[in-house]
C-alpha cells in the first residue's frame, strides 16, 4: 500500500490509498499543537481482512513519532487497536 500524505484544511488531514480520485483507504485527523486527533478510518471493502486498516494506524503512528506528536483515539478502530497492543503506548494520549 502506498499512501500519501494529504492536507484536507482546518487543520485536518490523513493518510490515503488513492486509485484515480477513488479513495481506497484512509486515516484521517485533526492536529491540535502536537496532538493528532485520530477520526476516520475508512478500508474500501473489496480490501478488508486483509491488514489494510492497521497499516494505516503504523503510518500514522510512525508519522506521530517522527513529528514528537501523540495520538487521541476519536476513532473505534484506532481505539480498539491501541487497546489490543501495547506497541503504542508511548505515542497514545
């Protein structure tokens, strides 16, 4: 998967698989000074099951640690995957 970083205004932005302007999948937040408010995330459903969605949290965890930034799980899934593992917790608010 490759996905792209994208500024979507306000303060808002995401991670996403395009194919065309078909959005595939995508992780979006709301930044708030060093806290990326995690919303949406969004697998198309041909591609679920398959590992995509949580690939999505590593990029966006990866982008949290790379920035000093913590993560607000606003999101179910973000919320459920930071409960399931422990490998988050030095970046969850």
């Amino acid at each position: 998967m490759e996905l792209k970083f994208t500024e979507l205004g306000h303060d808002e932005f995401a991670f996403r698989e395009t194919e065309g302007d078909l959005v595939k999948a995508e992780i979006t937040w709301t930044q708030m000074a060093d806290l990326m408010v995690m919303e949406y995330t969004f697998v198309e459903e041909n591609l679920r099951g398959q590992g995509f969605a949580k690939q999505l949290v590593d990029h966006a965890a990866a982008y949290a640690r790379d920035n000093q930034f913590k993560m607000q799980a606003v999101c179910s899934y973000v919320a459920e995957t930071f409960e399931r593992s422990g490998e988050y917790d030095d970046i969850k608010a």
